[in-house]
C-alpha cells in the first residue's frame, strides 16, 4: 500500500558537495518544530576568516572536505600553495581551488529535493554507485546537502550553495525534527513504541527521544511515523529493529519547517529567501547575508514594476 505522504506543510547532518531554480515557493507553516534555531557566531568585520569556512561559504564543500582538499595539494592562496587549513583570507586574497578560482559566497539560498532510493548522499562512492550528485536537476548551482540519506532511504533532502548554512542546520543543536513515513515488517504495538519516547540504548548507542506511531496494519507489514532529531547513522532503522521490526521502506516526508509535501522523485523546488529567513530568524538570517538579499529583491521587483507600469502607460498614449 502505497504512503499517504501530507499535501500541505504543517509546520515550520557528512559528505557534501557539488552544483537558482525557479518553481513554486515552499510555504512552510509559521512555527517551528523543535527549538528556535540557535545564532553562529558573528562574522569579522574586516572579513577575514579561516580558508575552510570561505571554502564552504563558498558552496565548494564542507568544512571537513575542505581540510582534505588542501591536505591533498588542491588549493594556493594568492599563488602559493597551501600547506594547512590554519590560515586565514580575506576578501582581497585569491583563492584558487583546483586550478579555478573561488568565487566569492553568494546569499544563502535553499533547495528541496526528493532524493529517490538507489542514490548515495556522497560526491564520489568508492563503489561506483550512482550519487544524489550525478542526478541533479541542470538548472542547480553547485550545492551541498544538509546532512544525508542513506542508499535505501528515499524523501526530502535540502540543499543549499552555503556549506557553512549546511553544518548549522545539520547540528543536533539546531533543534530541527526530521519526520519519516515507515513501512516495516513485524509487529509492535503503540504501547512499546512510547517507550522510546524519552530515548533509548541499544548495543551501547544512546540515541535520543523518539516520536513513534503506529498508523495502521497492512498485511505482514505496518506503517508507521517517526520523528527523530539527531539523525545518527540509520538510527530509525536501528531503533525499530529493536522491536523486531523489518524496515523495507523508508521516507522522509520533513526536516524541520520543510515538507515533502507533493515534489516528485529526482525534482528540486527553490525555497524563497524570505521564506528560509523567516524560519531561521532574524539574527542569524543577517548572519548568513539574508537580509541584505532580501532587501535587494524587493528593490528589483520595484524596479520591473514601476518599469512595466511605465510602459504600459507610453502604450495607451
């Protein structure tokens, strides 16, 4: 039986990597699920900061990548090659990364995406297997995803051009519930699944609270909904196994404020600027230079509009 996955958004973790869409904005609901989204900390004023975080402001890769990059000989600042990732840049320095410069960290934005099953959240897989990465809509900028999902898991991954947007929002700080819809085999019953409410051990892994209903009974198979918000290595997969439960489908259906909702395997829609400030907050949207893009928009959609009505006006002359 095939899932209902939810229509309308009810309510407001790796390797990352590579490649602004336009399509219908997301419109998520107006509170958060979880904890409000905690501040980074604030940006120099001279705009100097350490070669890894640029590399990631700049949407190349994560932070953890970047140190790999230049551990292998991949990047030189201003013609010299880089040695170690303490090192600082500021906007006046050149960044070269591969033989291409880095351009400088455009605004934040944010993508969903319906990674389908038989794709590995990984830019490269020592396997050979195909990547969320090869298969990107064209029209993408080079993206890296907020956390991942595993081979088998298929349902929402967001993506963005901001790999440091990409390590806060994937913190277990940040407070953000990641919501699947389960299809496993076996059985369990309400009462053992509230059990895990509060957290539980298994094989000497703690893994924190767990929002689990049993939604029905198909078959030798049930549905069910988990909510879980740290995201640890298969760690739905693992907490019903600890019940004795099968898992043979799984979807997530919401990370945070954002909802699957009716994207299709393999598409991407664009999350409106305004939209991703709203739910992170004011303080650390200016943070991430939402903000100023923000306002930048609306002057521009003054612009064409005062430019059409002109226009219209010199035609009925």
């Amino acid at each position: 039986m095939k899932p209902k996955l939810p229509t309308k958004p009810p309510e407001r973790s790796s390797s990352r990597p590579v490649r602004p869409a336009q399509s219908k904005p997301h419109k998520p609901a107006a509170r958060h699920e979880g904890k409000p989204v905690p501040a980074v900390a604030a940006k120099r004023d001279d705009g100097r900061m350490r070669i890894a975080k640029a590399m990631a402001r700049a949407g190349l890769c994560s932070r953890r990548d970047a140190e790999r990059w230049i551990a292998d000989g991949r990047v030189s600042v201003n013609g010299a090659l880089l040695k170690t990732p303490a090192f600082e840049v500021g906007p006046k320095d050149r960044v070269v990364v591969d033989g291409q410069p880095m351009g400088r960290p455009e605004p934040s934005q944010l993508w969903r995406y319906y990674k389908p099953k038989g794709e590995v959240t990984t830019n490269n897989d020592p396997q050979g297997r195909p990547t969320v990465f090869d298969n990107l809509p064209a029209d993408l900028p080079r993206v890296v995803s907020i956390g991942r999902l595993d081979f088998n898991t298929e349902g929402l991954l967001l993506l963005t051009n901001d790999g440091e947007l990409a390590r806060h929002l994937e913190l277990p700080s940040t407070g953000w519930l990641r919501r699947y819809r389960v299809r496993a085999r076996g059985r369990v019953s309400q009462a053992d699944l509230d059990k895990i409410k509060d957290g539980v051990v298994i094989e000497g892994v703690h893994y924190g609270p767990v929002e689990a209903t049993l939604d029905e009974v198909s078959g030798a198979n049930a549905w069910l909904t988990v909510g879980i918000r740290e995201g640890k290595n298969r760690e739905v997969r693992k907490v019903l196994s600890h019940f004795g439960l099968e898992v043979n489908r799984l979807i997530r259906i919401s990370f945070g404020p954002f909802q699957l909702a009716e994207l299709k395997p393999g598409k991407a829609e664009h999350v409106r600027r305004k939209v991703l400030a709203d739910q992170l907050g004011a303080k650390v949207a200016e943070q991430f230079g939402l903000t100023g893009a923000i306002e930048d928009e609306k002057a521009q959609r003054k612009a064409r509009f005062a430019k059409s009505k002109q226009q219209r006006g010199g035609g009925d002359a």
